[in-house]
C-alpha cells in the first residue's frame, strides 16, 4: 500500500485503486472492526507500508489481570471452565 492511502485503511469497504476491485477487493468491514476492538481495549493500531514491499501492522494493548492468581481455581481437565472467587 502506498503511504497516502494509509488515512483510509480504517474506512469501510476503502480501496487505493478501484480498478484493482477484482484482484484485490477492498477492506470491508474487517479493518474498522478491528480498529474499534483494539481501541475499546485501550490500545492502537499502527500501519507501516511501502508499496510493493509489503506492510507491517502492530497492535498494541495492555493486558490486566486484576485478579490476584492466588484467588484463581483452575481445573485440569482443558475442557471444564475455570472458577474464580471474585465478588
């Protein structure tokens, strides 16, 4: 992708060329969603791209576990769902 394209990449069903629509479609919904979900995540996504040489995506967001894991019962079996004694 070009670097002027980029500023779409997050618009739905955005394409950087209309006449490449049947080699190669257009975004669709799937990179507005994404970008929605990581940003309710309290994360970014970040594009970086050079017109055929490919395009790097990294997706930062911040995991928490706020519950202690002494307060956590986990099951052997992979199967049964795991407990939690939270209030």
């Amino acid at each position: 992708m070009s670097k002027e394209y980029l500023p779409k990449l997050f618009d739905a069903f955005s394409q950087e060329d209309s006449t490449a629509t049947s080699k190669f479609g257009s975004t669709g919904p799937g990179m507005p969603i994404t970008k929605n979900i990581v940003e309710m995540m309290n994360g970014n996504i970040e594009v970086e791209s050079e017109k055929g040489k490919g395009t790097t995506f990294t997706v930062t967001v911040t995991l928490l576990n706020k519950v202690p894991s002494s307060e956590h019962k986990f099951s052997r079996d992979p199967l049964l769902p795991i407990e939690s004694s939270l209030p």
